[in-house]
C-alpha cells in the first residue's frame, strides 16, 4: 500500500506566505523568501509560481479562500524604500477575494468571510485549480471549449446555463470572435445530437443571421443545417419560407412597407380583409372589375378637382396600362373639366348631372380589360390603391399618411420577390439548425429580412409550447441593433430595436435564447447589451466599447478589465451565470473544414513569389 505523502511536507512545498493586512476584500499576503521562483516542480506536475493574474488559496480553519492576485510590490525589511528591496526584502501581494470552497470542494463565488492576518497562504494544486473552474454539476453536459489562459488546464462550459440564456460576444475585427462563436454552437450541437438525436431535431431550433456569409460552409456548425443564400442582385438565390399566413400576415407586411403603427397598419389591415375578400369569392377578377366601376362611377361625379386627379392617378396605378390591342390608353382623354359647375363632360355631357353617361368615358371602359397579375406582390399593390381610393371618397384616410407605405412596398417588390417565398405551405425548418446568409443582400433587405424572420419565428414558437428552445444567434448584431442608424426614419428604427428588446427581455419565458456577436458593443442598445446573461469579450481598444463593458458586465475586477485592449487573439474573459467568477479563457480554434469564412487574407497568398 503506498504511503500517503506526510501534509506538513505537501503544505511546505505549497506555503506561500501568510496574509499580513486585510482592507475590506482587499488582501496583502507577504511572501515567504524562498518561494520567488517562477516555477515550482510538485508531485510531477510544474506548477507556475504564484503572480499577478493567478489564483491563492488562504487556510481559514476548515475553509479555503480563494483570492486572485492583483498586483505585487516590494517592502525592505527595514521598512525603508529602497530600489534593492525585491532583492533583501519581502514581496508582499495585493489579493482580492473571489471565493471560497466548501466541506464538499465545490467553488461558490462571493465572500463568505474575510482571512485573518497571519493565516496563511498556498498555491493551487492542479486538482484546487479544476474545482475552482469546474462549472459543470454532477448531471450536466459540458462543452469543452476552452483552457485556462493562465495554467492551461482544459474548461468545460456547462449546456445549462451557457446556452438557456441570452450570449452576448464582442471583439475586435480580427480578435477570434467568429471562432468563438462557431466553437461553441459547433461543440452544442454535436453533443445534443450524440444525446438524443431525434429529441435533439423536434425540439431545438436554431436561426443564424449570417451578414458576411461566414457560416455557409458545408460541416461549419453542423453538417446538417439548412444554409439559405440569398440573393437581390439576381433571382437565383434561395427564398426564405414564410409559412402560414405568408403575405397575408400583417406583421410582415407591416414590415416590409415600414409601417407606422397609428395610421399605416392599419390601412394596411383593411387591404388585407379586401384582399380575402375579394380572393375568396367565386370570382375575384369580376368582383373586382365591378369594384372598379363602382369606384369609377364616384369618381367622375366629385365636385372637388384635386382629389379627382388624385383618385385617377391611383386608378392609373390600379388599371393597365395599355388596352387589348396593345395599345396605350390614357384614362382622361375624352374628359373635360368644367371649372363654373366643377364637374367633369365627356362628350359635351355633364356627368354628375348624368350618371348613366359615366359608363361611356374611356376609363369605364378599360375596366373591362383588368386582371390580376397572379404575383403576390403586385396584387397586394393592387388591392393597397383600390383600398385607398375607398379610404379618400370616405374620408378615412389621407394620402400623404398612406401613400408613403405603398411607395415603400413598391419599391421594395422587386426584392421581395428574390428572397421571400410566399407559399403558406413551405417549410420554415426543413431542418432544426438554418444559416440566412445576407452576404449578397442590399442594405435595406439586410435590415429588414433578420427583424421579419425574427418576428415570424418568435411568435411561431411561442405557440409551440413547452419544452421547445429557439436559439437567435445574430453575426454582426450592429448591422441590425445599433442605436446610430441615419438610413431609416426615427420611429422605424425604434421599432426594429423595441422587436429585439422584446424578444431579449421576454424570450427566455418561451426558451427563446438570442446569442449576438458584435465589433462595436458601444454602438448596440444599452437594453440589450445589458439583458445577456453570459458574456465573452475579446480584444477591445475603444474607450466608449470598453465603458459599455465595464457598466453591463457584473462584477469584473479592475486587473481583468484592464487586460481587455491587450488580450491575444482567440483569449477572451468569460463572464456570467454560467460562472462563479469572470476566467480568461483560451478557446479552442477549430479546424480548417470547420472554420467560419473569417480569416484575415494574406498577401503573401495574393502574389505568390515567382
């Protein structure tokens, strides 16, 4: 039976000093002369001598303090100053307490209680160091991600806690965002499969907003996901599904015209309820010709000018442009205004005086040769200008309200029908992990395309049921949550904004998690940079983006803080729920075939030497 090695031996070995001043959570520990070695070899392992960054374990009793040293000075024994004093003196530590272990070894971060002076002071053992950054309970599953930045001991980040919550991921351009990013949904989605696969497709669902295509390769994340690319500069991109409802649903066009939600929306309601219910009848194309010619009818016997040329130009919209011959018709061409009895004569008759004449003019009879253009788009448009001439000879409505949001979709058709699907049929998940790659997207369906389908998916799901998760993970997020945007009006950003707030701030109710990955965390709003549970923080230079840090991330020590501008790349501070205390962790890269499209583009591959 071996012998168990003598403790005062081992406690030799690992004394580092003892505490000699103790100022609220701040500790100073005077350390022993012989333990000025950078390293120390124990038991087999090497151990790094204690210094600033690393971890100290104050004997209490029964309990184990665990500090992390902030930063060190020298004190002569004399205790005069004096530039020899590290050489004949003592180095004493400057310590702040970050937790403790308890009777069963498990780390609970906070302060229980505070050392006493002359208690003393030991180095963490390998086995110390893994209970302190074991993050895993006895149950849980845990992706290996990472190591210790400090001892290079392997972390394991635990499934519950890290991905039921809200992650928010920011870095430099450059600092090893995207790998963490991939590394970690790469690492949960593998382990969930190898679970339960079949529990694993049912009831997680996972959307990835890819702006810069970076997470389109064939096994990066997964090899099985859905990857849809989408197109505006030419129809041979994939089209998002939008499932039931489709065009008809109102959130949707409401997003995509821009709507206000006062006036806007709900005109935009009642063109839908005439569009059913023209649709839905036995004969759409002649009960809107009939709508057409009872329209037709007022029209020509309105007393007020403007609004009459108003009427006819939304007819122009409506009605096509030239007849069944193919030739152009202009829709006022046999009428004449009468300014002394402001009413319009064809053919030298008054019309409001009679009626029955009505049905004689050129654009009466046009009507007969309206039809439908079966595209989607087009027919919304359609019944958006029969809808609004209701709404101006009823004096509901006024055009300068309405018109701007059938401009918007007008402009917006030709975009629409590139990257959306209409078909209430298709499937929104043909498989439970889906990338929507922007990368060949313009600016305005960049912004338009992630809130519509996150609005979509989010009501979706909260209809599911219990135990089902949706995972929103947002590449980019500044491009869609910044608070500086001059591209859009004031209310249609804090629309787009409030949609995303909501879902952060209500979504984990329905296990709806959102993961956003952003260069400029300064410029993302405040609600949701401060409703993320856990964070990973990469290099950051900017004063403002490192301020933002310092006001959402709870209890970060200053020493860590301050290594944020000079962390390498891939090394980022893990802190949040998922943790007792923030860590400096090295994440894994992954490998080549896995790697998201991010790397920097050397030139030394541009121009090959000769």
């Amino acid at each position: 039976m071996p012998l168990e090695p003598d403790r005062l031996a081992v406690e030799a070995a690992l004394r580092v000093g003892e505490v000699s001043a103790v100022t609220g959570r701040k500790v100073f520990i005077s350390v022993d002369k012989d333990k000025n070695l950078s390293e120390l070899f124990f038991n087999g392992d090497v151990l790094r001598n204690i210094a600033v960054g690393s971890y100290v374990d104050i004997r209490k009793g029964f309990l184990s303090l665990i500090g992390k040293v902030e930063g060190e000075n020298a004190q002569a024994d004399d205790r005069k100053p004096s530039a020899l004093a590290y050489l004949n003196g003592k180095r004493i530590l400057t310590v702040s307490l970050v937790g403790f272990l308890d009777h069963k070894g498990r780390f609970l971060g906070g302060t229980k209680e505070l050392p006493l002076v002359g208690n003393e002071a030991f180095l963490l053992t390998k086995e110390k160091v893994h209970q302190v950054h074991n993050l895993i309970s006895l149950t849980g599953v845990a992706l290996d991600i990472a190591q210790s930045e400090y001892e290079g001991y392997d972390i394991a980040l635990p499934v519950d806690g890290l991905m039921n919550s809200h992650i928010a991921i920011f870095g430099n351009t450059g600092s090893g965002k995207s790998n963490t990013l991939a590394m970690i949904y790469q690492e949960f989605i593998a382990k969930m499969r190898e679970r339960n696969t079949a529990a694993f497709e049912q009831n997680c669902r996972i959307v990835l907003f890819d702006f810069n295509n970076e997470y389109v390769g064939d096994n990066c994340l997964t090899a099985h996901k859905t990857v849809l690319n989408l197109s505006t500069r030419n129809d041979n991109g994939d089209k998002i599904p939008l499932g039931a409802g489709g065009l008809n649903d109102i959130e949707i066009i409401s997003i995509l015209a821009d709507a206000t939600e006062k006036t806007q929306k709900p005109f935009l309601k009642r063109v839908l309820a005439l569009q059913n219910r023209i649709l839905g009848g036995d004969d759409p194309t002649n009960h809107m010709r009939n709508t057409l010619r009872q329209q037709v009818t007022q029209i020509l016997q309105m007393s007020d000018k403007i609004r009459v040329d108003l009427l006819m130009d939304y007819l122009r919209q409506v009605l096509p442009e030239s007849d069944a011959d193919g030739e152009p018709v202009e829709l006022a061409s046999d009428l004449e205004w009468h300014n002394q009895s402001s009413e319009y004569r064809c053919a030298g008759i008054f019309l409001r005086a009679n009626p029955a004449h009505i049905q004689n003019t050129i654009v009466y009879a046009h009507v007969d040769n309206f039809d439908f253009a079966n595209d989607t788009v087009t027919d919304l448009i359609t019944f958006a200008y029969v809808q609004l001439i209701y709404d101006v000879l009823s004096n509901r409505a006024q055009n300068e309200h309405i018109a701007p949001a059938i401009n918007k979709l007008k402009s917006k058709q030709a975009d629409i029908r590139k990257v959306f699907n209409p078909d209430p049929a298709a499937e929104q998940f043909a498989s439970n992990v889906v990338v929507i790659a922007l990368g060949d997207v313009n600016l305005e369906m960049k912004k338009t395309i992630p809130l519509l389908v996150a609005k979509k998916v989010y009501d979706d799901h909260k209809k599911l049921g219990p135990n089902r998760s949706l995972n929103m993970v947002i590449d980019e997020a500044h491009n869609i949550l910044s608070r500086e945007s001059f591209r859009e009006s004031e209310s249609w950003k804090d629309y787009r904004l409030e949609t995303f707030e909501e879902i952060i701030k209500e979504g984990r109710k329905f296990g709806v998690f959102v993961t956003i990955s952003s260069q400029r965390p300064n410029d993302i709003s405040p609600t949701i940079t401060s409703q993320a549970h856990n964070y990973f923080i990469h290099r950051l230079i900017n004063q403002k983006d490192l301020q933002s840090i310092a006001s959402a991330v709870s209890y970060i020590d200053k020493l860590t803080e301050e290594s944020i501008p000079t962390l390498p790349t891939g090394t980022c501070i893990f802190s949040g729920i998922a943790g007792q205390m923030p860590l400096k962790l090295a994440i894994r890269p992954l490998a080549e075939q896995l790697q998201p499209r991010s790397a920097t583009v050397r030139f030394q591959d541009i121009v090959p030497a000769v």
